[in-house]
C-alpha cells in the first residue's frame, strides 16, 4: 500500500468487502488512504472467534458458554463435566468449515479425538475452541452502524432442516423472510445485534450477525464486519424490504452519512432460499433447470457444478452446488415456490 501510495496512485473513495472475510484489508486500505472504514483492532476481534467472544464477554453481550481447548483429552474432560451438546469449531475460519455439533448423550456422537482434528485442520494458526449449543431459532442480521445508532433491515430465519442428514456437520440450508418470530422477539434480538455491532468497534459501517433464541433470550453466536455472501445483502434484503444495501454500505464507504429513511425497510415482501445437495460422487446429468426458473415468484436459480465434476461430501458450506430464491407477497408463497424449484432441477451423480 505504501508503495502504491509512494507512486502517485489515485487515492480509492472507499473500501469495502462483501462475501469476503477480509476486514484486515479493508482496515489496512483504510488506514493508509484516511477512509472510513472498520480499525485494524475491530478487523482483528472481527476474524477470530475466541478473541470476538472475549470482547462480547466484556461488554455484557449474551454469548454461549466457551473455551479455547487444546486437545481430544481436554474435549473429554469438558464433555463429561458440562453433560451438555457443545460446538467445536477452528478460532480462525468461515463457511461452516470445521464445525462440528457434539451431542451429548448420543450414541452418534462422534469421538473427541476425531472432531478435535477436524477443526483444528481447518485453522490457519491450530486453534480450537468449543462452546454451549443452544438449542432455539436462528437467525441471520445484517445492518448498519451511522453516528452511534444501529439500524437493521436484514433480518433472516436460519433453515437448518438437515442438522441430522450431515451431522456432525452444522450445515445451512438457505432461509426466509419475513421472520416467524413474534416482534418483541425480532426487537430484542436487533437491539442485541446492534450492540453487539457497536462492542465490536463498528461506529460508521456494517455488521452481520449469527443469533439464537434460546429459552426466549436472544444470543450472539458470531458477527463478521462486512457485507455477507450467499446474496442475503444484495439480493434477499432489497427484494424483503426494499432497501438497497449495498449502496448504502457503498455510502458509508464513501464517509457519506446515509439517511435513517434509506436504512428503514418500506415493506416485507416474502423471500425464500434453499440450496442444491446432490449425492456425493461425479456428476453425470443435470435436468430441470429451465423448467425452476419457469416457476412463478423464482428470481434465482445458480447451478455451481457441471457435468463430470466430483461433489464432495457435504461438510461446509462450499460444498452446496446450487442455489435457488424465490420471491412472492407472502414468506409461505415464496417457500413453496423455492421447494418447488429444488424438487424440479436433478443433479445425478454416480459413486467414485
């Protein structure tokens, strides 16, 4: 950057990044160029769990349970002294990659030692850290921090309707809006994200979050200070709410001050995603694709495989060959259309 700076390079008018986890660049870009923009301590507390936990610890933010743990032999040890279902999740990465869910009592349960080596081979730097599983809706929050005040139009119920399907794996399937969740629900839990936000170091900028409502308290499981991917910011908030997020997000980037009216959603339209799991193995046909987007209300239909490529198990995220949202005027209508359109495409594969 310096170097860059050093030739005379036309100074950026702001940075930002979306469905990347990369806030260390953005505050670096930042930084140096005088933008607005996430600190380097805000990125750094933003891209590691344990240290994200701490500080919402600190600030009184509801959090899980947690420890860093370093070993199969630790996991143990706590499993057996909390007698509860717990998380294990790498300290340093994204996309559901190497998080597993421990259920305790079950005689499904994979070993520690096991589960132990798989997060802590998806970490950068080899560490683990474990946490409560709350059981309890999730949800998905996206918004914004202007002059101390948070304002949230993104607000996503979390389908994970395959929990038991690729167990141990904690894996995502799509979402919808609006929110089944009664609106002092939905209230707290915006209140909580925004100050979470807020704790985070965000003050002019945006933050996504990853709630639970367990027990009918709202808690913080993570937050990322960044735009989000999977089409939630670009495409799913405007489509529920009206909102254009990204050119508000473009704004605050730019060190303008968007108004409350432009952060506020004018309506909430139905919208309901759902991703493609084929079976593991080669893919040797793909059929139904032009009769989904035939289907009223589907806006979207991504096919991320082709003929002849290998599907790997399912164990995150990246691993889900195709995507489909729909929308209509009500959460319901657009549930069937997007169900719809995942029974009508076929990804065959053949085993390996």
């Amino acid at each position: 950057l310096k170097i860059w700076a050093a030739k005379g390079a036309t100074k950026p008018d702001g940075v930002m990044c979306a469905a990347v986890d990369a806030p260390h660049t953005v505050a670096a870009v930042a930084k140096e160029f005088g933008l607005r923009a996430v600190s380097t301590e805000t990125a750094a507390l933003a891209t590691d769990k344990l240290a994200m936990k701490d500080c919402f610890k600190e600030a009184g933010i509801p959090i899980p349970w947690y420890k860093e743990i370093f070993s199969a032999e630790e996991l143990q040890q706590i499993l057996s002294e909390r007698k509860e279902s717990l998380v294990i999740k790498p300290v340093d990465s994204r996309g559901a990659r190497g998080v597993l869910r421990l259920t305790y009592g079950s005689d499904k349960m994979v070993a520690p030692k096991w589960a132990f080596e798989q997060a802590q081979n998806e970490s950068p730097t080899k560490r683990v850290m474990v946490e409560s599983y709350l059981d309890g809706p999730q949800v998905s929050t996206e918004g914004f921090v202007v002059c101390g005040q948070a304002y949230t139009p993104g607000f996503s119920d979390r389908n994970y309707e395959f929990l038991d399907k690729f167990a141990p794996h904690i894996i995502e399937n799509g979402g919808q809006l609006p929110s089944f969740l009664p609106d002092d629900i939905q209230k707290a839990v915006k209140d909580l994200s925004g100050k979470a936000a807020i704790a985070l170091g965000v003050d002019h900028g945006v933050a996504k979050g990853d709630m639970v409502i367990h027990n009918g308290k709202p808690y913080v499981i993570e937050m990322a200070a960044r735009l989000s991917g999977g089409y939630f910011c670009s495409h799913e908030i405007p489509w529920n709410t009206g909102v254009d997020f990204v050119g508000v997000a473009i704004k605050l980037a730019m060190g303008e001050t968007p108004t409350p009216e432009e952060m506020t959603p004018e309506y909430q339209k139905g919208v309901a995603q759902r991703y493609l799991f084929p079976e593991h193995g080669k893919v040797v046909a793909i059929d139904g694709v032009e009769e989904a987007k035939r289907i009223e209300g589907l806006r979207m239909v991504e096919i991320r495989c082709e003929i002849g490529e290998i599907i790997p198990p399912t164990t995150s995220h990246p691993a889900r060959a195709g995507v489909v949202i729909a929308v209509a005027d009500t959460r319901e209508n657009a549930l069937i259309a997007a169900k719809k359109a995942v029974n009508c495409i076929k990804i065959t594969t053949k085993n390996i």
